[in-house]
C-alpha cells in the first residue's frame, strides 16, 4: 500500500553518505556547465552544518577568479573582433563600388588624356569611345595634355594638336602643352618613393638576392625614376579629380 505521509528528513544523510564524492568532485573540478550546474544542485538541498574543507576553499576562490578573468578577456575580443568585421566590412562595400563602377552612368564625368608619347593615337581613339552614346562616361569632356617639343614650340605644338583632333573630328575641351616635364621632383615625392621601396633594398652584404634592389640598379635608373616622379605630381596637380585618366 502506497501512504501519503511525506518523507521525513531521514533520507537526507543517507543521500550525503551515498554519494559523498559527487559532491567533491563537482566543487574541485575544472569550471564547466554541467559541473557547475551540479554543484549548485546539491547545494540548494538543505543539510546540517560542516566544517568547511580548506582545499574546497581554495578550490572555489580559483573557479571565481577564472570565471571574471575568462568574462573579461571575452568582453574585450569580442570588442576587437566587432571593429575588426566593421573595418572588412568597409572594404568589402569599397571594393564592390569600385568593380561595379564602370556598370554606372557618369553625369558631367571629365576624361584627361595624358599623351606622353606618340603611339598612332589609340591613346586618343579609346577615350573618343567611351564618350558615345549608351557608354558609362557619355559626353564626358575630354582634356589632352602633351609634352612640348621645346620650350621655343609650346604654341606651335598645342596648335598642332587642336589641327589634328579637328581633322578626325574628335571634340575636346581643352589642350594643355606641359612645359616643365623635366623639372626635378619635390623632395616630398622623393621621401615618398623611398619609403616605399625601402622594404625591397638590398643590403650591402645581399646585393646578389634576387627580387631586392640594389644601389646600381637605382643608380642606373636615376633620370627614369626622376621622370615618373615628376609624372605623377602633374597628375596630381591637373587629373586629381578626373573621372578616368589615359595614358
């Protein structure tokens, strides 16, 4: 026959005596979910009054401790690991415009035709081109800058051009005879070339590694390298805000 009389708190010392290192084992173990889940468990169960075990102290002041150190250093990845995805996440939209930009339609676009050396005009063709009907940089002005064959021709090489683009109907806004092509650098520019090619110079005791410069190499390409530099200032000065530059 079953009673209904409730149980008496007898049963609770066989339970401590029954399972003795369940208790143990759950408060000295490593910090996980289920031990902890555990010892709360048998924690929250009423008992008598003990003696509390050093070791067992010693042993909860360690998974405290470990507890706050593995929730800090997760609060601050966790904050590293957010401006990291934002930090890709903007360079992935950068990115996707700039592949996708030649897919939109230019309003008022500007085209700089930069015509540094005489190779049968296609450096003149291509951006006449992409100037017709139903192209992404549609009626977009055209500049051409050229170098002057001396600083006696200036105006008789820009008239020259303008004769030529008119007789292949080709319209323009502007032509621009650059005159100080071969002026030395500014010294800014310099620092600036240097700084990137430092990582690729060959030391002294490596100028036979391959790949690396050396100082012969640089030495030998002085005036080109001087010539390029010189270049890009120019094309920072007049094309800085150029829908497309042609060269």
């Amino acid at each position: 026959m079953f009673s209904s009389k409730p149980e008496t708190n007898n049963a609770e010392p066989k339970i401590k005596k029954s399972f003795p290192f369940l208790k143990h084992s759950l408060t000295t173990h490593s910090f996980t979910g289920h031990s902890l889940n555990g010892s709360l468990h048998l924690n929250n169960r009423p008992s008598e009054p003990q003696t509390p075990d050093p070791a067992t102290i010693t042993s909860n002041i360690g998974i405290d401790s470990k507890v706050n150190f593995t929730f800090e250093s997760v609060g601050k990845n966790s904050e590293v690991d957010e401006e990291r995805e934002l930090k890709l996440l903007e360079i992935q939209q950068n990115l996707a415009f700039e592949l996708n930009k030649f897919h939109r339609n230019i309003k008022k676009g500007r085209i700089d035709v930069w015509w540094l050396y005489d190779d049968g005009g296609l450096t003149l063709l291509i951006p006449h081109l992409l100037r017709l009907p139903k192209s992404y940089l549609e009626g977009a002005q055209l500049r051409i800058f050229t170098l002057a064959s001396s600083q006696a021709m200036i105006e008789a090489d820009e008239e020259n051009i303008i004769a030529m683009l008119t007789k292949f109907r080709i319209e323009f806004t502007n032509v621009k005879v650059i005159r100080d092509i071969t002026r030395k650098p500014h010294r800014a520019t310099i620092r600036q070339f240097e700084e990137i090619i430092k990582p690729w110079k060959a030391n002294p005791e490596e100028e036979n590694r391959p790949g690396f410069i050396t100082e012969e190499e640089l030495a030998a390409q002085k005036c080109r390298t001087a010539r390029q530099l010189r270049t890009q200032e120019l094309l920072q000065q007049h094309s800085y805000d150029s829908s497309l530059i042609v060269m």
